[in-house]
C-alpha cells in the first residue's frame, strides 16, 4: 500500500465504503482529533516505566479502541463496509476500568489541577483532547448520522484518562495539587 495516493490534493478525503468529503468537515474533525488523541497515548506509552506495564497493557488496548472509533467515524452509518462500530460493551468495558482503579485511589475532595509526573499530565492533555474529539462528535450529529454510542465512548474515555492520570500519580507518589480560587477582595 502506498503512502501518497494523490487522492485528497483536492482539500477531500474518502470515507469508508466509499463518498469522499472535505477535509473541513465535522466528521473528519472528529475522527482526526480522535487520532491525535491516539498519540497522545503513544506519547504517554513511550514515557512509563518499565515496571508499569499493566497501565502500558491497558493504554495499548484503548489506542486499538481508538482506531475502531475513527474507522467507526470514517464509515458512514448506510454503508455496506464492514467496519468495528462502537457497542455498548465497550462503554461499559471503560466503567469497569473507572470503577477498578478509583477504589485504588483516595477519595477526590477538590478541583485538582492538571499536572504531576510527566505521564499523568499527558494523560490530562489526552483528556482535553478526548472532549475535544466529543465536541466535534457533537458538531457531526447535527448534519448527519453517526453511530451515538461513540459520544457516551469517548465521555466515558475522557472520564477514565482523568482517573488513570490521577491513578498514576498516586502510585509514583506525586501529590495532587488541589485548585485553590482567587480570594475576592
């Protein structure tokens, strides 16, 4: 397969099962940004220690997730391609992951600030970009069909970065820094 295709010099890119649309569309903002966030836990991968391979297994199997919400994204709901769609299953699958390492974790009394050792504060920026990709999700459904289950998927997944981030620091020992507002005077 080669790299270029020539295809999309045109400002269009091809969706799966065929139609091509423009690259500024909300569809392919949503799946782009669910790219990006793709990287983010590559980025977050390349920076764990090597004992912590059990968080390293688990962001390994949610960049897969990832690609099966972009190819969900790129594939229009009509189409005959055959496609992974996003399931109720996978939603819950990220619930039980939420559920599993808050009870590891103290309970959450504050706002906390985005921060901590360098892999639990790229989880944050992953989590901003999660809501990112699901406000373009959002913009999408307002002009055509896109499978719903991906917008609970990627709320549930911004909801779970933020606890991994958390879940993280707390084992590498790196205190939370609680947000503490302005004083009014």
């Amino acid at each position: 397969m080669k790299i270029y295709t020539r295809t999309g010099d045109d400002g269009t890119t091809g969706l799966f099962g065929g139609g091509r649309v423009l690259k500024s569309a909300p569809r392919i903002a949503a799946y782009g940004t669910v790219d990006e966030l793709n990287s983010w836990l590559g980025l977050v991968r390349a920076h764990l220690l090597p004992e912590e391979t059990e968080l390293d297994a688990l962001l390994q199997r949610l960049q897969g997730m990832l690609f099966d919400t972009g190819a969900d994204l790129a594939t229009p709901l009509d189409s005959r391609a055959r496609t992974v769609r996003i399931e109720p299953r996978h939603v819950e699958a990220l619930e039980q992951e939420i559920d599993r390492l808050e009870a590891q974790l103290p309970p959450l009394k504050t706002f906390i600030l985005p921060g901590g050792a360098p892999a639990a504060a790229m989880l944050h920026v992953a989590r901003t970009v999660c809501r990112r990709a699901e406000r373009h999700v959002v913009e999408a459904m307002q002009q055509e069909a896109l499978n719903p289950e991906v917008l609970r998927f990627l709320n549930r997944l911004s909801d779970l970065l933020f606890v991994l981030a958390r879940w993280l620091n707390h084992r590498r020992h790196v205190a939370e820094t609680p947000w503490l507002p302005e004083k009014r005077t």
